[in-house]
C-alpha cells in the first residue's frame, strides 16, 4: 500500500469538515422533526436531538443563539430547526449546528405565549377570586404608557369628557422593544408602593404581536398580580389578548375603552341625581296632597264639629252597655241562686240533723266520738246524748251485749 494514501484520523476528520462547509446547501439549510433528549448545559449552549420516523440527526445549539428563543423546547415537540451542518472533528460525527429554532405549525412567540399562558394558569394567577373590584368614583387614575403613543392621549380625552374630577398621572414607560418589560413591571411596582393612584391602566395603542409582546412577558403578569391597586388592561385592539388581559382585574379591548371602565360618566350621574331630584319633589307632593286630603277629612269629622254630640253618643254606648252588663248580672245571680238552692237541698237531705228531728239521738264520748257499741264504754264513763236541739249529759251504769254481727260498724 503507497504511503501517500494513508490519513490520519484526525486528517480525516478535518478533511470531511471541510467538505461539508464548501457545500452550499448544507448551509442555511432548515429541518423539520421531533426534538429529543434536550439538555441546557451550565454554559448556555443546548444539546439535542432531532429525529423523524427513521433517522435521527444530533444537533447544538450555542448560547448566542439559543438566547433569542422566544419559547421552551421540550422534548416531542414538533420544531424547524434553521443552521448549518458540519462535521465536528474531534468525535469525527457531523451534527446541526442550529441558529434558530421554532415550533413546527405554529409560530413561536404563539408558542411561547401558549406556553406562559398555561403555566400562569396553574399557578393560579387568572384566578377569578384574586380580581380586585375597580373603584366606582376615582379620583387618581395611574396610566402605565408611552410618554409619545397615542394610547396616553386617547384615555386624557375620555377621561376630561367622561370625569373631569379625575388627575391622571402618567408613568412613563417603553412599550415595544427588551427593555419594555421591566421598566412596565417596575412602574406597576412602584405605584403599588406608593400609592399614587386609585385605578391604575396599563396599556398602549395596536400594533402585530411582536409590538405588543412586552405585554405578554412573565415578570409585567407577577407585578399587575401582585399589585394591590386595581387595574386595568388596555392593550391593543379588541382581537389582540395578551397575558396581561388574563392577569388584570380587568380586561379593556383598547385604552380609550379601559377609560371608559375606569370612571362613571358625569353626564349620567347628573341626570340621574336630576331624575332622584325630580322623583322625590313628586312623591313629596303626592306626599302633602295625601296629607292634606285626610286633614280635610278629619275637619269635617262630626266629632270636630260638634265634639258635645261625640261625647252624648258615648254616653247613650256607655247606657246601653250598662243596661245589658245589669242584666247579664242578674241572670248570673239567679242561676247561681238555683245552683245554691239545689246544692242546699242536697246537703240538708243528707245531714244526721235531719235524722235526729225523726226522733233519734247520738251518743257521744268526753273526746267526742261517736258511741257505736257497748264496748266503747263503760260503767262511770260519762257520754253526751245529742237531740234534734239540745243534749244531755248522762252516766254509763251498765253496758249491754244484744249480740252484733259480723259487718256491723
């Protein structure tokens, strides 16, 4: 074998890269499949794999890069990935060098915003039990915007027509561009710290998604979550939704209409205190001719006119129902005197008197009780003969047995 024929590996290696790169198509060159095995490694760089129903191509991704993602990757997702492909030397394989990455079907600012959106929502920061009412009367409305959008002059507009008592204060912010979230969230923040205001209305004009994709930012959701003043999102037309529509305690389909929810309009609460004032000028006139209709009536009562006529009448009453409370007087006397008649009659029938007027005496002992037999006394014992009227003392001489029988008492 000629010498000059034989390579070293890493001659190889270095040979096939340049090959590769020399290959216009393989440069710029985009890739659809399925990610697998993701990995951040502690550099920033990302290591995957994208696979199809019959290969696999091992990819990376550097930290340059992969800080433009605009959505998390995750494993079994559907991506594009746009790059070059190149041999890397020291393990002689060639892999996807990616410089952006996005979800296959869908763009990924949708993707990252889907993704945001359910996370939030586990946490619980849509919960409709955290809303916060908006006050009915304010009287210092907090606008987070544009110092320059239109967004600041449209609620200024709606505000002097709608609640002139109303002071809005404007904390300048930028709403488009990376350094729009955190002066947005540092706004809401600082309002909330210092209470400057009764409502506040965070928002800015329409524009495509990625104009208002400051809105749609994870650290602008946690300070409107997290601000104890009420507010208001007022974020590009009726179409667009953003994170901090599903955040605010309320959601306005533009800023002039967040104004519009923020403050009453003055015109209506004229009218209606008008209305209150004509409603109850009426009912206290039908009020007073009610009053007056029953005066005249109690004027031209017969006890007004005449009160010596009212005070005859309670007297002839006061006859009439003496005359019939004598009379149920009486009748309740004679039936009482039947009643004592019949229970007398009764108790005479009954009396030992009336035995006594027949003829027959009692026998009585000194302590009183009744001599029923010879045995209850005995000679020398004195005793009392009751009569029908009087009595008389007698001594007992002798005692004599007739004989009783069993049940005599």
């Amino acid at each position: 074998m000629d010498d000059r024929n034989i390579v070293s590996v890493s001659e190889l290696n270095e040979y096939l890269k340049n090959v590769f790169d020399s290959m216009p198509r393989l440069d710029g060159i985009c890739v659809r499949g399925e990610l697998s095995n993701y990995k951040i490694y502690p550099s920033g760089h990302r290591y995957f794999t994208m696979k199809d129903q019959t290969g696999a191509l091992r990819c990376v991704m550097f930290k340059s890069a992969a800080a433009r993602l605009r959505f998390r990757p995750q494993d079994g997702m559907k991506v594009l990935a746009v790059g070059r492909v190149s041999v890397y030397p020291r393990d002689g394989v060639y892999q996807l060098y990616a410089a952006s990455l996005t979800p296959d079907g869908v763009g990924d600012l949708q993707m990252a915003f889907e993704q945001l959106k359910e996370k939030l929502y586990k946490e619980g920061l849509f919960d409709p039990a955290h809303k916060k009412p908006i006050p009915a009367f304010p009287m210092r409305v907090g606008v987070v915007t544009s110092a320059a959008g239109a967004a600041i002059h449209d609620i200024i507009r709606v505000l002097r027509k709608r609640w002139p008592v109303a002071k809005v204060i404007l904390l300048p912010v930028r709403v488009q561009g990376a350094e729009a979230p955190p002066e947005i969230a540092a706004a809401v923040r600082y309002a909330d710290r210092w209470r400057v205001c009764d409502t506040l209305i965070v928002g800015r004009g329409g524009g495509s998604m990625e104009d208002l994709w400051c809105f749609n930012d994870e650290r602008v959701a946690r300070a409107i979550y997290e601000c104890s003043i009420p507010v208001i999102s007022g974020v590009g037309h009726e179409p667009d939704v953003t994170i901090a529509d599903f955040v605010a305690d309320l959601r306005a389909a533009t800023p002039s209409n967040a104004a519009e929810l923020c403050a009453p309009d003055i015109a209506e609460i004229g009218g209606f205190v008008s209305g209150c004032a004509e409603r109850s000028a009426a009912a206290m006139t039908k009020r007073l001719g009610l009053a007056r209709e029953r005066l005249d009536t109690l004027a031209s009562a017969r006890v007004l006119q005449d009160p010596k006529n009212y005070i005859d009448e309670c007297r002839l009453m006061l006859d009439s129902r003496g005359e019939k409370m004598a009379g149920l007087t009486a009748a309740l006397l004679a039936a009482q005197r039947r009643r004592f008649a019949e229970l007398s009659g009764k108790l005479d029938a009954m009396s030992p008197l009336k035995v006594l007027s027949r003829g027959y005496a009692i026998a009585l002992r000194e302590d009183g009780g009744v001599v029923r037999r010879a045995g209850d006394v005995k000679p020398g014992d004195e005793v009392k003969i009751r009569l029908r009227a009087d009595e008389i003392r007698c001594q007992v001489l002798e005692g004599i047995d007739y004989g009783r029988k069993e049940n005599d008492v």
